[in-house]
C-alpha cells in the first residue's frame, strides 16, 4: 500500500509542476505588469492631464489599463507641447470649472471616452458588428 501512495504522488507531482510553474509565471507578470501600470499612472498624475481626468471623474489607473501605452505617452506628449497652457492652467484653477474637457485640449477625445457616462448623458450607445 505504501509503494502504490509513493508512485501516485510521484505521478501527482509530475503533472502539478509544469502547471505550477505557468501559475508561477502568470503571477510574476501580474505582479510586474501592476507595477509598470501604477508607475505609469503616477506619471499621468503629475501631469495636467492627470488634473484634467481628476476633474473629469477619471480615475488615473482606470484611464492607464483601459488605453494603450502608445495612447497615454501620446497623450502625456499632447499635454507637453500644447500651447494653450496657461488656458489649461486657468481652467484647472477654477473651483466651479464648467463640466466637460475644454475644447481647445488636444486630448478631448481620449478624457471624454473614458470619462463615466452620468444618466442624463446622451451618449449614442454601441451598436454590435453585423
């Protein structure tokens, strides 16, 4: 009985280790893609994009995961070599800001797809491949 318990944990062992080493693997790049995501949303965040997703409701890691790098360095670019700066700073500024992202943002259309949707918002809704 006691050499039938050997050989079977033997076998056991045999087919957990490949699945524990891609279980080992997943969450090593869980870990490391956590870190690269928080880091890239603390870059975000110093930024005046990160003030202007702020005032839109955006939270910063929601606006990292849910973009492409390419889109945020875009983005963080945009926000660096736009000449209204002073503009985005006055409308940054004020406390009782008109809701929705100034028209002269060069990243309007990425802050409002990710801002929320409220319930009176008449945005037009998704319709599915035919």
């Amino acid at each position: 009985m006691m050499k039938v318990t050997i050989i079977w944990m033997a076998v056991a062992a045999v087919f957990m280790l490949p699945t524990m080493m891609v279980l080992a693997f997943i969450f090593r790049n869980s870990r490391t893609a956590d870190l690269y995501y928080n880091g890239l949303a603390n870059r975000v965040e110093q930024e005046r994009l990160g003030q202007m997703l702020k005032q839109q409701g955006v939270d910063t890691t929601h606006y990292v995961r849910g973009s492409s790098s390419v889109e945020v360095f875009k983005a963080i670019q945009n926000c660096r070599n736009c000449s209204e700066k002073a503009h985005c700073g006055e409308h940054l500024q004020r406390e009782n800001a008109t809701p929705g992202v100034p028209d002269f943002c060069p990243n309007q259309d990425a802050i409002i797809a990710q801002a929320p949707v409220s319930a009176d918002d008449s945005r037009p809704e998704a319709t599915p491949p035919a």
